[in-house]
C-alpha cells in the first residue's frame, strides 16, 4: 500500500514537524521504538533518506510520484531542488490546505476527491492536479460544500495564506498568482539531499 495510514505523531516523532501531515505536536522529542532514546549520529545515507521521507509524507506522495517529479524537475532550468518544491507546492490538494480550505493536506487529498472544488470553473477531482498560475480555485455551490469549507477556514492548518496565492473569504474562492518562493515553502527541509539521494535512480 502506498498511501500511508498510520499513526501520524509517529512519523512527526522520527522525521521532525510536518505541518501538511497533522496539526497536532508530539509530546516526546525523541523518535519512537525502543531505540528511539539512543542519540547516535547518523550516516549521510541516513540523512537523505530523511529528508525524501520528510517530502513523502508531507505532501503525501506515493515514492513512484516522487521520483517521477525529481524526474521532472530535472529536466527544467534552475535549481532542482527548488523545482521539485514548487511542483508539490503547486498540487491541488497542497494548494486547497494553503488557502485555508483544509486543515491538512491528507483532509484536502479528501475534499478535492469527493468534488468539492472547481478549477476555472470546471470540477477537478484529482488532487495531483498541477495548478498553474492564473487559476481560480472555487468552492462548488452546494450547500455541503460551502458549510464544510466556511467550517475549516475558522481554524486553518496555517496561519498565514503565501504570497503566491489570493484568497477571497467572502466568495470562497482562491487565485494562483506565481510560483511559490522558496520562503513561502512551510516545511524545514534541505532539498539538495533530497536530490542526492535520487541522484543515481533520476
């Protein structure tokens, strides 16, 4: 199975806080497992393997997926790493949880299936869905849609909508203006060991 369905504090124990995963904190500091309590240095591999984990579980992608946008933003000018960020940045489901519209991005994943969302006036029910800039995300105009979203907007997952997005509460409705800024990315990640550690599969 792909798609990772278990206990969320667990990962953010091992891999550090991932605020498109869960908005709840550990309250333990050290990784879990019996080990979990021995502070070893680890290995450059290790170290990599890490950081991938931390975009995987994050943006909740698949690792095929994953290597398939390394494959992708190595085919692009510029920085990889910066590349890579702003292709997961720039998913639907990602881009639904930054508006406010969703508490987590796994909730987003939710909501954009169940068709909740509009792309330029057209339903999009993929969460993958590679928004670009100058699109308009809307709410439905159902009632359920509507009410669900209005609820998780009172308490988003974080506090502030990037500088690459507009939101309008009133209307319910978002724009893409540019590509996300390095800054504007929430998760603490060094995406060059990231890159490293495809580097010999990409």
């Amino acid at each position: 199975m792909s798609r990772y369905r278990g206990p969320r504090l667990r990962v953010v124990r091992r891999l550090g806080d991932l605020p498109g995963l869960t908005r709840k904190g550990a309250k333990r500091s050290y990784p879990p497992g019996q080990h979990g309590q021995e502070r070893k240095k680890p290995s450059e591999f290790a170290r990599r393997l890490m950081e991938k984990q931390k975009l995987r579980f994050n943006y909740g992608v698949s690792e095929r997926q994953l290597l398939r946008y390394v494959r992708q933003a190595r085919r692009v000018k510029g920085s990889t790493g910066l590349v890579l960020l702003q292709l997961l940045e720039m998913r639907l489901d990602n881009i639904v949880f930054r508006l406010g519209f969703a508490p987590t991005i796994p909730a987003a994943r939710q909501v954009v299936n169940h068709k909740h969302f509009m792309v330029n006036g057209r339903v999009v029910s993929i969460p993958s869905y590679n928004c670009k800039p100058g699109d308009v995300i809307t709410v439905r105009d159902r009632e359920h849609s509507r009410k669900l979203v209005e609820q998780n907007l009172e308490f988003p997952g974080l506090a502030t909508v990037p500088g690459h997005l507009e939101l309008d509460k009133g209307k319910l409705t978002g724009k893409v203006l540019s590509r996300v800024e390095r800054e504007w990315v929430a998760l603490n990640i060094d995406e060059l060991l990231v890159i490293e550690y495809y580097s010999r599969q990409a």
